[in-house]
C-alpha cells in the first residue's frame, strides 16, 4: 500500500448486529474522500494481486473455504465486480455460481438446498451471484413465489419470514463453525443511478441483451425491496457472517471497496503454506542431489 493509497477498513462497511441498520440513510455514493476511476484501479490491481497470493496460501493450507455472497438491485454491477475483484486469481483457486429463478427440481427441496450444493470446498474462494437470501427478498416482494414450493400447513405471515431468517442465520453459523469463512455484500445502487444503467442498456447495442422488460416491472417494486433488504439484513447480520453494504453508483470504487474487504478478512485467517516436519526436511538435501545428478 502506498502513501496515496485511500484507506479502506472493513468495518466502516459493515451493517450493526443489533437490527439498526436504516436502508434510506445507505447512500448509493462513494466516500466523499473515495480516489478518482483511475486511481481507484490502479489500488485495485495491486489489491488483487495480494488476493492472489492469499488465495494459493488459502488453497495451500485446505482448512478454510469462503464464502462470498453477492445481493443487489438489477444493474447494481454484482457480474463485473466479481470479475474485477477475482481477475487475477488462478481460475482454479475460485468457484462462481449464479442463482436464478429456481428449477422445478430445486423447488422439490427446501430452500437451502440447491445454494448447499455449491458451498466451495476447503481451499476455495466460492462466489454466490445471487443466493439463498433471494428466498427472503423477491419471494418475499412476490409471495405468490411460494406456491410453486408447495409449503403446507404454514401461514406466510412475518412468523414465516421470521423462521426463514433464522434457517439462514444458523445455517451460516454452521458454515463458520465447520471452516468456511462467510463474507456477504450487499452492492447499494440508488433507483436513480439503476434508471441511467437501463437506459445505457437500451442505447448501447451491445448492451441491449442485459435489458429485460422484468428489470422494468421489479423497479416497480423498489419500495417492497428496499423493505425487504432492510428487515433481512437487520435479521441476518452477525459477527460470524456479517453484511457490508457496499455503495454501488461509482463502480470503481464499489470493486476496490469489495476487494479490500475480502482481502482484509483472508488476512484474518492467516493461511499459510504446509511447512515439512523435521524428517521430511532432512530428506531434501538427498533428493535434490539425485535430481541434480540424473
Ligand atoms: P443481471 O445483472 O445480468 O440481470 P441477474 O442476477 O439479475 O443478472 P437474471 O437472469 O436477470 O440474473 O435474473 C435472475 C432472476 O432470478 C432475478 O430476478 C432473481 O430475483 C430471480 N431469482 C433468483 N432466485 C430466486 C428464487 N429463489 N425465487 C424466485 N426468483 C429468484
Ligand atoms: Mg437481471
């Protein structure tokens, strides 16, 4: 890190545990201090090259997998942030699975299921582009959603999405106690900045095809998200799993923010490559000398 560096701590990002978290004081813009575009990318390449290393020691070790979870509006950026912060990473060192509107065989299990498939395993970096908690915000905003999960016998009323946050809190709490580190971003594009990123969509002709006419009639629900995100992340926050909300209008900041973040928690687990135990060291100097000798 250089002097010019802009100082980013993780903690300034994270939402309270104690269910303060208020959606309409988040704002969708940087810092006022935040570097400008190229400033922030060039802090981004070195940030992303420390992930890399910290990514072969994670691998390395095998004791820790993490988890990142990625929620947002449309356009928020969730696909090229992903791509910024994990571009110079070994491809096989990470895992990136998008979820969408869920499979008639996924709906033939519980909610938690088709997400639990693809946990990363130690030594990965797993990345959700959408997850599990979209069970509790466009079912929620559409709870008509529900009917094709066939629940019977349950009332969908706030004790129903009251169990659903709790289902996902101590699912998490089981990822953590069994080794995966759970990191969960909430990227924050304010409705205004989502209505310019449409419109570029629908001006730009190589952008055309991200546009969907549902995008459209989901900003029609902003209100019901915004409701909905507020009350999932209060319920969802903890220490072992905590949210960051992540302002998401200026990208390049947005995916300097991500990739700091992430870095600072892999610093946290301190992984570290496997050492040779006193005999195996011993063994080295013979070893190489057969080699040399071949
Ligand atoms: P993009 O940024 O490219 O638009 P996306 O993640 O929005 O990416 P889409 O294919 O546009 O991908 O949309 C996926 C849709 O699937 C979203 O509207 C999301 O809310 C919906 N979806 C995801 N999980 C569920 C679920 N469990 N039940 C119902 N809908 C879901
Ligand atoms: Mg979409």
């Amino acid at each position: 890190m250089s002097a010019s560096d802009l100082k980013i701590l993780a903690k300034d990002f994270r939402a309270p545990t104690d269910g303060s978290f208020r959606i309409a004081k988040a704002s969708g813009q940087a810092p006022r201090n935040a570097p400008n575009k190229k400033a922030c990318e060039k802090q981004l390449n070195k940030v992303a090259k420390k992930l890399d290393e910290q990514q072969r020691r994670v691998y390395a070790e095998n004791t820790h997998a993490v988890l990142c979870v990625f929620q947002a509006m449309d356009a928020a950026g969730k696909d090229s942030t992903i791509r910024a912060v994990l571009k110079k990473l070994n491809p096989a060192g990470f895992q990136v699975f998008s979820f969408k509107t869920p499979s008639p065989e996924e709906l033939d299990h519980d909610f938690l299921w088709r997400t639990t498939c693809r946990l990363p395993e130690r030594g990965r970096i797993g990345v959700f582009n959408r997850s599990y908690y979209e069970e509790v915000l466009v079912v929620r905003v559409h709870p008509e959603y529900l009917d094709s999960q066939r629940l019977t016998g349950v009332a969908k009323n706030r004790k129903f999405w009251q169990q659903r946050y709790e289902s996902i809190v101590t699912h998490e709490q089981h990822l953590t106690r069994n080794g995966t580190l759970v990191l969960k971003f909430f990227l924050n594009v304010s409705k205004e900045e989502q209505r310019q990123r449409f419109l570029s969509r629908l001006e730009t002709p190589e952008k055309n095809w991200k546009f969907s006419a549902a995008d459209l009639a989901e900003r029609e629900h902003w209100k019901d998200y915004m409701r909905a995100y507020e009350q999932c992340i209060n319920a969802t926050s903890t220490d072992a799993a905590p949210w960051h909300i992540i302002p998401a209008d200026n990208k390049p900041f947005m995916r300097l923010a991500v990739a700091e973040i992430l870095h600072q928690a892999l610093a946290r687990l301190k992984p570290e490559y496997p050492s040779l135990n006193a005999q195996q060291q011993a063994e080295l100097p013979a070893i190489m000398q057969r080699l040399s000798n071949e």
